[in-house]
C-alpha cells in the first residue's frame, strides 16, 4: 500500500502569476507535483459572482444575445468565476455551436489566457477540443473553442458506474497518447479531470481545455509532466471503481475512506482488471511509492505509453448472440392437446408413432373408420348449409330486430378525443422564466425539439421555486380528460401538476387555480388523468419535481436536476 501525496492545493484560489507558456518550457523537469488539481466540478455548475480574484476585475457585462466580432452570439453562461465568464454561443457565420471564455484585457491572467490559446490552437490534433479563435479586442480577450454536441463528459459516463475494461482501456491509452503528443511541443494541461474527458458517440475520446484551463485559474507547476501524469491515473482510477482516488469528494464521485492511504483499484472494487489496477498505481506516484510490487512509476505520459503498450491488449467484449430456438411442431402436431404447455425454448422430443396397422383385419379397420368418416362429413355438411339458408331466411324479416347491450354501453363512453392547442405562455411564479421563446416547441409534432427547465443544484423538489411550467390555450371551454407529456429526462421521478386558470399567462396566482390531476414519473412519459371533469379554455401543465440528469450538450443544457418537455398532447 502506498502513502497518499500531500502536495496539493486550491487551484481556483491559485493567484501564481507565472505563464502556463514559461511553465511548458520545463516539461522535462522531474519531482513530485506541487500544483495537484483537486477541486471539484461545483465551479462549472453553479455561477458565481465573486470578484475577489487575482486581478480584483469585476466581470464585464455581458448577456445573452450580445455579440462578438458581429459573428459570436453569446447564448447561455455557463460559469462566472474570479473575473471571467465561460459561455455557449452561436457562429453566426458559420452557423455552428462554440463556446467562449471571456475576461477583461487589464485582468491579471489575461495574457497568459491569450498565450496559452494561441499555443494550443497551433497543436492542432484532433485528439484536442480545438481553439478556433483567441482575440483581445475593445477590453476584452476572448477564447472561442469547439462545441462537441454529440459527446459526453467522463463525470456523467461514471455517474451511472465504472467503465468496463475494455473502454477504460482506451480511454487511457488515448488519453495518454495525445497528451504525451501536447508535451512534446512543450504544452501542458495542468487541469485534467473528468469534466475535461469526452466521449463522442463514436466512442472517440477527447480532451478540451488544454493550457487554457489552467492560465484561466491561474494553475502552474514545475513538473507539468508528472502533474498531468498522475492526473491520468486518477482518471484511470475513476473509470475502474467509480471512486476518486484522494479522501476528498470530487466530481461527483465518493473520495477514499480517510486515514487507509492510497490502495489499488482491485482492492476497492471487486472484478477489476488487474493489469489496468496496477497501471494506475504506477501512474498515482507519490514520492517514488505505488502500490505495484515490481514495475516502476511512471512519471511522463510518454512513459505511461510505453507500459500500456507493454499490457497484453484488452480485446472489446464479444457482441451478445441469442441463438434462435430450434424448430418446435405445434401442440396439435404433437398430439399433446391439453397437455402441460413445455417452457420456451426448450427442445421436446417428438413421441414415436406407433407402427402401422398392417395386418387384414388393420386393413378392413382402416377402411371401415374411412367410410364413417366420409358419412359424418356428409351428415355435416348438410346440416350447416340447412342451418345457413334459414338464417338467411330471419334476417329478410323486415320486422326483426336486433338488440345489442353491448354496443349500447360504448355508445355511453365515446373515445377520447384530441384537444388542439391554440396557444401558450409559460408560467412565471417566482423568480426569472425559464425559456420562454421555447414553448411552441411543446406542441410542434417533432419530438426533438423541447422546452427545457434551468439547471438546478437541490432536487428533486424543487426548493427555489414553487415550481415551473406552460399555460396552454384550448381556443375556448374544453373539457379535459387527460394530458400526456413526452419527457427528455427519465431518471429518477418527475412530478406534474395539471390546473385549470381562467387566463394565459402568469397573472393568475396557483392558490386561485382548479387542481384537475397529478402523476409521478420516472420514465420520459407521464400521463395526467383528470380526477374531475372541468370546462376551461386555459390550462396549466405544472412541474414541482425535476429528474437529475448530466451534461447534456445537444440540448445546451448543464449537469443538474432539470427537465425537458418535448410534447403535451390534450384529450377530452
């Protein structure tokens, strides 16, 4: 067992002045890692406003819809923290999603964020999330990167467990290639965590926020290889047992037990492959110690390349084949009628026929049975033609009559029928809207697109607001049956309300609205059944629970209990 590395510290309270581009320079340079990034990822959740950083610079002011350069539209913030304000904007000349980090030209980091950027930006692998502009203009230095919306974070991929081996096998192999490539044009990232690992959905793993991230915090470190080395075997760690491998919460995921020291991943979960456990370990250094018996640290991403390359290579998991059931003769075939029906799938041997009647006396039976046959198929079938023409004969009665109770039931219950909307407004309790230019959405036929909620840090009830929602517009006095909601989100429950109002909008306060129905969900569906039948041209879907979901980029929405309403239909 290994001792656990102290050297750590705050990286967002980092104030070290000293370029990432002078830092890179020492790349080669050996030693324990001082600058350790062990903070969470509550920073790029939750938006700050402090604006006691480095520079002491309050953050310009700047909103959705403003723009950059008459190209980047400014859309959502993402995180405000120390001076500067990360966003999700729009190329307008290109038309294509980008994000953006922004600070003032007379902030303490500024220049280092512009060197770092255009360092990165001439690395140019596609193993990168890439800069595709960094810009000091009219008081402002702005970094403009790619948006992946088709990838997914390492924090949401292990919210739901540990990776398998074979998909931790190639994160780390590729993760450790590219930044061993970055090192050798004397670049570092300083801040590789698992908000800064993606996964597209071509399971290519990518890494974003090179150099960059770490002069916006202002992180350094005299052995930038060696930092971003162990920072690849937590990340390993991660992926193997689902826990962070220090004693502090991070990222989502569960710190060590406290005063145990640093153990292999095999030791805290069972199953874990056991060559990937000990090259964790060897790239966890701490002080020359791991927890490998034999091989020795890897201090270098290069090094780390080497030892993966020298693991015997984890094949991916065979593809699941459910070979088909063999032939089954049907139950009439079999003879076997009134029989116990056999289990699916399992094989039944086919009885024996018993040997044919081959003697005079069989022959003079066949025949006989044969005949009685052919006399009763006769019989039969006169008597159904007979049957037939008297019926026929009823039915020319023009006086007869048929009664049917069952029709005269469903006549009394006519199927429901669908509501059209006219119109909607979203509802404003407490607090700022939602998105409220995304409500037509709701109710478009096209399932892909949606109204979404913010992103919220308590749940699933929600606290800050009594709830949020879309008052719909029937076009006069309907009376509604039910309501049925195709939902985004389907983890654990989503709660909707469904009131009657007398008008569209937020001027009419709940308290004086008619409760029709409530359901629970968990499921990207939820059906409101009306308990009370109530006219009202005016109806408000309420939502007061919200699912908690991850990163989800091609709905620009961000790690937090949320949801997203793609479809409300109305029938009555």
């Amino acid at each position: 067992m290994a001792e656990r590395s102290t050297a750590a510290v705050d990286v967002a309270d980092n104030s070290d002045e000293t370029s990432l581009t002078a830092q890179a320079d020492q790349s080669t340079a050996d030693g324990v890692a001082k600058n350790r990034e062990r903070d969470t990822d509550s920073d790029e959740v939750q938006e700050s406003t402090r604006t006691d950083g480095p520079g002491k610079t309050s953050p310009p002011e700047l909103h959705s819809g403003h723009k950059l350069a008459r190209r980047y539209r400014l859309e959502e913030c993402i995180t405000r923290l120390d001076g500067f304000s990360s966003w999700r904007a729009v190329d307008e000349k290109l038309r294509r999603a980008v994000g953006v980090h922004i600070l003032p030209t007379d902030h303490s980091r500024a220049r280092s964020v512009l060197a770092a950027a255009r360092s990165s930006a001439l690395l140019g692998d596609p193993r990168f999330v890439q800069v595709l502009d960094a810009v000091e203009e009219n008081d402002l230095v702005y970094v403009v990167h790619e948006w992946l919306p088709d990838a997914t974070e390492l924090t949401t991929l292990l919210a739901s467990g540990p990776l398998e081996p074979y998909d931790a096998y190639q994160m780390v192999s590729q993760i450790s290639s590219a930044m061993a490539a970055a090192h050798r044009e004397g670049l570092a990232h300083l801040r590789l965590n698992p908000n800064a690992v993606l996964r597209t959905s071509t399971g290519q793993w990518r890494i974003r926020g090179l150099a960059v991230n770490a002069a916006l915090r202002g992180v350094a470190s005299d052995t930038p290889q060696r930092t971003d080395t162990e920072a690849i075997g937590a990340l390993l760690y991660a992926a193997l047992t689902q826990r962070w491998p220090y004693e502090s919460d991070a990222y989502g995921l569960s710190g060590l037990p406290k005063d145990i020291g640093l153990i292999a991943p095999d030791q805290v979960r069972a199953g874990v492959h056991r060559g990937l456990s000990e090259l964790t370990m060897r790239a966890l250094v701490n002080d020359g110690a791991t927890a490998s018996r034999h091989e020795s640290p890897c201090t270098t991403p290069e090094e780390l390349v080497k030892a993966i390359g020298e693991m015997p290579r984890i094949r991916p998991p065979e593809p699941a084949f459910t070979a088909p059931p063999e032939y089954q003769r049907t139950s009439y075939q079999q003879g076997t009628y009134g029989r116990q029906a056999p289990r699916p799938g399992a094989a039944q041997p086919v009885p024996t026929p018993p040997p044919p009647l081959q003697s005079r006396t069989g022959k003079a039976l066949k025949w006989a049975v044969s005949g009685l046959l052919i006399a009763a198929l006769g019989l039969g079938s006169w008597q159904l033609a007979d049957a037939l023409m008297d019926q026929g004969g009823k039915n020319d009665d023009p006086g007869q009559t048929q009664n049917n109770d069952d029709g005269d039931k469903n006549k009394n219950r006519p199927a429901p029928k669908p509501i059209a909307i006219k119109g909607a407004e979203e509802y404003v309790a407490k607090g700022d809207a939602q998105h409220p230019a995304d409500v037509t959405k709701t109710y478009d036929g096209n399932t892909s697109t949606a109204w979404r909620t913010s992103s919220y840090l308590d749940g699933p009830k929600m606290v800050i607001k009594p709830g949020v929602g879309i008052v719909y517009d029937l076009g006069s006095e309907k009376e509604v049956s039910a309501a049925t909601l195709s939902l985004r989100y389907g983890s654990d429950h989503t709660t909707v309300e469904l009131y009657a109002t007398d008008s569209l909008g937020s001027s009419t306060p709940l308290s004086s609205m008619t409760k029709l129905g409530k359901a629970t969900t968990s499921t990207t569906s939820a059906k409101v059944t009306v308990d009370k039948p109530v006219k009202s041209r005016y109806v408000l879907v309420w939502l007061t629970a919200l699912p908690y979901s991850g990163d989800d980029p091609a709905n620009y929405s961000r790690p937090g209990y949320k949801q997203a309403i793609t479809e409300v239909k109305f029938t009555g």
